[in-house]
C-alpha cells in the first residue's frame, strides 16, 4: 500500500498532468464525465508509475500538450477527457 506522502505527491502528478492537457479534473466529475472513485483510481494507478521522476521533469518542462506521454497509466483517461 502507498503511503501516505507517496498517494500525495501522485494526485500532485495526476492533477498536474490532467493541467497540462488542458483537462479540468473537477469540472469533469461536476459534469458527471468522472467520478471521484475514478480520479481515486487514477491516483493509485499513478503510484504504479515506474517513471515518476521523469513524469515529473516532463511536466515541470511541458506548459501544454495534446496527450499524455505513452508510459502515463492514466493516458486513456485523460484521452477520455480531453477537450
């Protein structure tokens, strides 16, 4: 099981992801496109991530962008959801 630290720092890199390819998390589940099991899904899917730290390099690099890097666990969401 994740920490608690670790579940933290991926909803950060899941809410910044979803920033950078222009996909508003909260308006999605307001919307009803989301629910917040999923965006807890995504979270836990994003501590599998074995590419964390370039995941982060690649967003503190990348202002926008069209899709999710293809090792991304969560890139067919945010496919799902983008606008």
């Amino acid at each position: 099981m994740p920490s608690r630290d670790q579940i933290k720092h991926h909803a950060g890199l899941v809410d910044r992801m979803a920033n950078t390819l222009g996909v508003d998390l909260e308006e999605a589940a307001l919307r009803g496109h989301l629910s917040i099991d999923d965006i807890s899904d995504a979270v836990l899917s994003c501590t599998a991530c074995t590419n964390p730290d370039h995941c982060a390099g690649w967003l503190g690099e990348t202002r926008q962008a069209e899709q999710a890097p293809g090792y991304c666990r969560n890139q067919t969401l945010f496919a799902r959801l983008a606008p």
